[in-house]
C-alpha cells in the first residue's frame, strides 16, 4: 500500500502531498499523523524555510472520510488537531497549492495556510450542513476572518461548492493558474518567500497571525518581544553585510 503523505525537499521548500487519490484524498487517521509528523520534522529541519501542502491525483482534498469516520478512525492527530494541522498549524510559512476539490476538511486544511495558489477550475466548500455535521475543524472560526462577513455565511449556510476565482475576488486565493499548474506556482512563490531569512520568516507570521488578538495599547510591546531577537540575530547581520557587499545572504537560522 502506498503512504497515505508523501514529502520532499529542494532548494529550502518541503513539500507534502496527501497520497489517497483513490479516495479523493479523503483524510484519515493515518493522513492526520503522516501530516503532523510532517511538520514537525520540517518545522525542526534548518534546511527548510517553508511548506507547501497539496493533493495528488488532480484533487486537493475532499474532506474527512466519511467511510472511516463510520468505522471509527478519527482523523486526528494529538496536539494539532483535524488533518494534524488546523489546531496547530506549522510555525513555518505554508502554501496550499489547490486542483480539483477542497471541500469541507479540506477547504479546512486550506484555511490553515498562509498562502493560496489555486487552479482556476479548483472548487471550494463546506458542505457539512447538507450531511447533518458543522465545519468544526477550523472553517467557522478562520473563514469570516479571511473573507467578508456576507459571503462567508453563504459558504457555511449553503453548503455550495464555490469557484476559485469568487474566492480570489474576496481575497482568500493569491494566485489563479490553469489547471495543473497550481503546484508549480505554489512553488514558484515558495521559493521567493525561502529567499528571507528563515527566524524573520517564521516571526513575521507569528505577529500576523497573533497581533489581531492583542490590545492595540500593547500591540508594540508584544511585538517587540517576538522581533527582538531577530534584530539581534547573526542573520540580521548577515543581512546587512550582503547588501552593503552586494552580494546574496548566506542565512544560518541563528
């Protein structure tokens, strides 16, 4: 049997690919570990900077197998959640790069990203009021945070599928490409983005995704606490000495 993730490196981007194109790329039990552990490798890993998560076979994800969820496999995975990621996602920046279908927990595993590349006949949905179950796995929470209030209760309460390029005019997909091109663009950008330095990476997602919580009489001092270090680090140093040398940086991650 082939494994359910399957992952590479080249050039500082990892990427994982859910491998069950059988089953639409349904997610398991077996897909939510193979994910997290994923993750946390690559989080852990100096080499790499940033992930792009995808689906083989022409489809992202179809959501939680449903099959399994009868049977009694949770696809779960301790510490992070639905798809080992939407309750912890990785602390590194991560592009979902989204063919085919992205439907309940897989439009859920999108909204975990930081980036969207989508092919422009991707469909995207929460589906789960039309079988009796709620989006608990991250969509209801994330979703009217990335998009306008409107139409995300249209998504949750119609249960539709919805096209890539509505979901581009509201701001949730980066970058529309033809079909089977999406993984080729998601890496594209992830190679720009493993241009920065990977401790400035990974701070400024984390004052991104955290500053909207913060009291706006605190937002600096939060801030400063996490950038801190990074303007002190041999990286930051780096950085100057390559520019005023002209040359590319050498990063460390120190």
């Amino acid at each position: 049997m082939a494994d359910a993730i399957v992952t590479e490196v080249a050039d500082g981007v990892a990427v994982i690919t859910i491998n069950r194109p059988e089953a639409r790329n349904a997610i398991n039990g077996e897909v939510a570990r193979g994910i997290a552990a994923a993750v946390e490798d690559f989080d852990a890993r100096r080499d790499v900077s940033v992930l792009v998560l995808t689906g083989g076979g022409g489809t992202f994800s179809a959501g939680m197998d449903l099959k399994g969820f009868l049977a009694g496999d949770a696809p779960m995975a301790a510490g992070r959640g639905f798809g080992g990621i939407v309750e912890r996602p990785p602390v590194k920046p991560v592009i979902a790069a989204v063919e085919g279908y992205a439907l309940a927990g897989g439009f859920e595993l999108v909204l975990a990203c930081d980036l969207v590349v989508a092919s422009e006949d991707a469909k995207f949905g929460l589906p789960e009021v039309r079988r009796g179950l709620v989006a608990g796995a991250g969509g209801l929470i994330r979703l009217p945070s990335r998009i306008p209030y409107h139409v995300a209760m249209e998504i949750a309460l119609t249960g539709e599928h919805f096209l890539a390029a509505r979901l581009a005019e509201v701001g949730l997909v980066n970058k529309l490409v033809p079909a089977g091109e999406a993984l080729t663009a998601a890496t594209e950008l992830a190679a720009k983005i493993a241009q920065g330095a990977p401790l400035a990476l990974v701070a400024s997602k984390r004052v991104i995704t955290e500053s909207a919580d913060w009291p706006s009489g605190e937002a600096f001092e939060r801030q400063g606490e996490i950038i801190g270090p990074i303007f002190r680090s041999k990286d930051a140093l780096e950085g100057a000495a390559a520019f005023a040398q002209k040359r590319q940086p050498a990063w460390r991650g120190e």
